[in-house]
C-alpha cells in the first residue's frame, strides 16, 4: 500500500516566512512559502586564457559550515510574481559583482525531490563584465571564486579538502553536461 496518492490531503505542520513543513499520508516534506523558488546562474566568463566559472562561497547555518555553489537566490521573496530572469540579474550582480549581456534559461530543476517541494530554474549568463566586487547584501559575506574551466575537478577537490560543503549543483560542472558547448 502506498505511503500517500496524489488525492491523500496536505496538511501543513509549520509555517515560517520562507518555509513550510506539510504532510501528505506519512510523507512529511518542506516547502518553500509563499510560492517562492529559486534562481540559480551558472556565468560562464569567456576570457583571454579561456573559459572561466563564477562560483559562490558562504557560510550556511544548516550545515555550519563553508559552502561552495553556483550564484544563486529566491525569485519571489520581495516582489509576488518576479520573473527568474530578473532575480538571476539581480542576485548575479548583488553576489559576484558581474553584469551578464546573454542570458539562456535551461529549465526547472528539483534538487532533493524526497525531501524538499523546491524548485530553481537554471540560467546560463555569458557575455560577463565586472561592475563591482559583489559579495551579497545583508552581511551575507559572499567570497567570489572566477575558476578556470580546466581546472574546475581541481579546484572543488581542494575546496572540499579544506572542509568546504560543495552544493550539489556544482556536480554539473564536474560532470560537464551543460558545458560542452562552452
């Protein structure tokens, strides 16, 4: 018999400004409040010597620990009805302190499916110009890595040598999918 169907009722638990914990049958899950999600931009640096990434370290009170990622943040959270794109813009530039010309969006993702509702759409920023030095907002105290696309396999290893948490998202990176046609 299954755990819940598609019809079993869902109850919510708790309720906080960003998240929601449900159940449906025995299927307890979190959920994003208010129906924001996320965007997540991969910025793909064209330079001289190269292809570069732009990558994202910050502490993250979950896992108490540095976490490297792909630049990323909520659509939705101030403004009911943001677009991806323009929360991509914003958070690229607020976190990296890069602009991007060329934006493609890839499509919407689910990074932990038995656990978290969460979607994140995925778009790809070229054509990158460094307008200041990012960092976030709110002392969010956001480290900016511009890595090589060469050396990608090596730099994620020696940040998770250094205790570095590696979001799940710089796996495509490593995995090159999305890059080929870099």
């Amino acid at each position: 018999m299954p755990r819940s169907s598609p019809d079993t009722p869902i109850e919510t638990r708790w309720e906080g400004r960003f998240i929601t914990v449900k159940q449906q049958g025995t299927w307890e899950y979190v959920a994003r409040s208010r129906g924001i999600h996320a965007a997540v931009i991969l910025a793909i640096d064209e330079g001289e010597d190269g292809p570069h990434i732009i990558l994202v370290e910050q502490y993250r009170v979950p896992l108490r620990i540095q976490c490297l990622e792909l630049p990323a943040g909520l659509v939705g959270d101030d403004t009911a009805g943001e677009a991806a794109e323009i929360a991509a813009e914003r958070e690229l530039e607020e976190e990296t302190g890069y602009r991007a010309a060329h934006w493609r969006t890839v499509g919407e993702f689910y990074s932990s499916p038995g656990m978290v509702s969460e979607s994140f759409t995925l778009l790809i920023a070229k054509g990158l110009t460094k307008i200041g030095d990012g960092g976030g907002v709110d002392g969010e105290d956001i480290v900016v890595h511009r890595v090589p696309l060469a050396g990608i396999a090596d730099f994620v290893a020696a940040k998770r040598a250094e205790g570095c948490g590696i979001d799940v998202r710089v796996a495509m990176l490593l995995a090159g999918g999305l890059l080929g046609g870099v």
